[in-house]
C-alpha cells in the first residue's frame, strides 16, 4: 500500500518533518521549516509531489520554493552542506579556543573536499554511505586511527546542531561507527618517566626546553598551557604560578616547588642575550620561541614535534620514520605507540607526588584534573594543602 505524505516532530525542534516517497518507493524526511501543522502538511505534500516526478534537483527546488512561498510567503532556505559548514565555523569562533577551532575546520573541510561538488547539495542530503566512504578513505591514505575519529567526531558535532535547527530529520553520523583500535597509538600508553629519563631530557635540551621541561614536570600543566605563559602569570610575592586551563577553562593556582622557584630565580637574574629570558614585562613570553610557534601554528602539534626530536636525540623514542602522503596529509604507515611525550611529564608529577604521600584529592587539585564530577566529589584543597603538596617535589 502506498503510503502518502505525513508529519512527525524532532524532540527540541519546533518546526515539522515532512516524511514522504520517492519515486523509487523509499522513505525520505525533510524538514518543512514551519510550525502550523496545516501549512506543513501542504509542504510535505509538495515535497511528495516533486519527489516522485522525474525532475532535476533545481526543478524540484523552485517547485519546493514557490509551494513554500505560497504557504508562508517565503521563499524556502536552500542550506548546502558546504556553506553550512562555513557559517558554523564562523559560529564557533567564539565559543571554542583557537585550536579547537582549528581541528574542527581541518576535520570538516576535508570532508568538503572529499564530498566535491556534492557538498553544494542540501545539507539534508548527506547520507550515511558518504560518511562511512570517508571516514574508510581516511584510514586507507594512511591516516592514523584517533586522528580519523577525531574527525568522525567533529562530524556528528555538525550534523547534531544541523537537527536541533531542523535542517535534517536523520543524522547521517548516527550509526556509523569509530574506527575501533588495531595496536596503534594509545593515550593509555602514555607512562611516567624515570628519573634517569628526565636527566637524559635534560641533557638534550635548550636552555629554553629546559625551562619548559622543569614547569611541566613541577606543575603539572600542559605543553600548549606553558607555552603561553608570560611572567604576568608569576605572582612572585606569592612564590605562586596563575593561569587558565585552555582545556578545562579552569582558573589554577599553582604554589612553585622548590627547585621550580629556584629555577625562576635564575630566569629573573641579567642573563646572556641568548638564554631564555631578555626582557621582561607582565606581557613578555617566559619561554619566547615556544610561546611564537603555539601562536604560529594556533596549536600544540609543532611543540609536540619539537620535543619529540629531543626524546629521539636523547634516545628515548625510535626516529619517526614516517612520509607524508600526497597533498601534504596522512603518513605511509600506521603511528606507533608514542611511549613518552610531554605530556608524560604531567603523569610523572602526579605519580611524584602520590609516592610521597599526598592526598588524591590534594594532587588533582594541583595539577588541575578535568572532570567536573572529581570536582564535585573532592572536597575544597586549601592553598596550605597545596603548598605543602608542592614542597614534597623531589629534586632532580
């Protein structure tokens, strides 16, 4: 029995959805963009109509259009995918930090590209096979697994807000599933390193990445946190480091232990012209070629690989001997287990302090966990906690 035009409603959106066939017999949705049940029905009638004649795609929308206008004296939005895809990025420039931006716009874009020409058709035309055909296109030019995810993900973060707005009835990212894991790199591969590792670091690094190495290991904090930092963010009557998490946006006071302070002691002092600090003012970067390459690259990705050259000069990671793939993207073979990063730093600095005693609770604190619901379920850390926790750094 053939089924004619009907409505449903989108939970949290407040226009109708039109269901209706094809001429190929198959189930299709549309939003109406309209409230009033009666004018939407003569839309999703409309919408039925055009689908089951043999019509180009511009025929059918100025059919659309015109029935449209006719309804509620508008004409109908025609919203590409391509320049839905401009309009939310610019949306975004604002709600999310610069490098977040930046891996929504690589992950988006490269689907623009992948799609061609059809991203110009209607963002509601985007189907599941095209997603799926992209993310398996990704994995075969060599892509690595979280990377491919990680676009998977910026993905269904579009397609979710394009269906709160009632652009699209069906999100074409809901059943397509992760790339699942085959042995490559893993966070959870991330360990502490042993004090032997950290000399051997130390002996490979500038002065600079000394310093850098020292505030991590100390602090706790992120490589593209510390990178920012100027010497407004040293409350030196205090002995004390102030920042915002970019992740977390959480404000974090952060005693310096002693070998830190010591260290920002001999930062302070006339230095050389080509050691790590020249001048100073609140505004003056505290480690300067850092601080320019975070801002060059609006993320942690050339920091990363800085001190991944110094682990492999130190002896502590195989040398990447990746190629990168036509067009500048992707790697010729799956990445490795990393083992060690700078992030491992933050891992050692927890790890640190746990040996000598202190409170899980007083240790999420100073390094500034993520979760919201640790930190609702620990207790306020007093700043004589925090010190306390900061004094039982070992010297290295």
């Amino acid at each position: 029995m053939l089924q004619m035009a009907s409505l449903r409603k989108i939970p949290g959106c407040k226009n109708w959805i039109a269901c209706f066939t094809d001429k190929d017999g198959r189930r299709r949705q549309r939003s109406t963009s309209e409230t009033d049940r009666k004018k939407a029905q003569k839309i999703a009638d409309g919408y039925e109509t055009a689908a089951r004649q043999k019509r180009t795609v511009r025929q059918i929308r100025s059919v659309l259009s015109e029935l449209s206008e006719m309804v509620t004296g508008e004409g109908l939005k025609v919203v590409s995918f391509g320049g839905y895809v401009k309009d939310w990025l610019e949306r975004k420039t604002h709600e999310v930090s610069d490098s977040t931006k930046v891996s929504y716009e690589d992950a988006l874009q490269s689907f623009v590209v992948f799609l061609g020409p059809k991203a110009e058709r209607e963002i509601s035309d985007i189907t599941e096979t095209e997603v799926v055909a992209f993310r398996n296109a990704r994995m075969e030019a060599g892509f690595a697994r979280p990377t491919v995810n990680k676009a998977l993900k910026s993905l269904r973060l579009i397609f979710k807000e394009a269906r709160s707005e009632g652009l699209i009835a069906d999100d074409p990212t809901e059943f397509v599933k992760a790339v699942k894991e085959t042995g490559g790199a893993n966070q959870n591969d991330r360990r502490p390193f042993t004090r032997d590792e950290i000399d051997l670091v130390l002996k490979r690094c500038s002065p600079e990445w000394r310093s850098m190495v020292l505030f991590g290991l100390y602090t706790g904090q992120r490589l593209s946190d510390l990178a920012l930092l100027t010497w407004g963010n040293i409350d030196l009557p205090a002995r004390e480091l102030r920042m915002v998490a970019s992740k977390t946006s959480k404000t974090i006071v952060i005693p310096l232990a002693g070998p830190l302070w010591e260290h920002v002691q001999c930062l302070l002092k006339p230095t050389p012209p080509d050691t790590v600090v020249t001048k100073r003012s609140p505004s003056t970067p505290i480690h300067r070629e850092c601080y320019d390459l975070r801002a060059k690259t609006k993320g942690s990705a050339g920091l990363s690989n800085a001190f991944a050259k110094i682990l492999e000069a130190a002896g502590l990671r195989e040398k990447s001997t990746k190629q990168k793939l036509e067009g500048g993207r992707g790697r010729s073979a799956p990445r490795k287990s990393r083992g060690l990063s700078f992030h491992c730093l933050r891992h050692t600095a927890v790890t640190m302090l746990k040996e000598a005693g202190i409170p899980a609770a007083v240790v999420m604190e100073l390094v500034g966990h993520d979760s919201k619901a640790v930190s609702q379920h620990y207790t306020h850390v007093g700043s004589e906690a925090l010190r306390k926790a900061a004094e039982a750094f070992p010297e290295l």
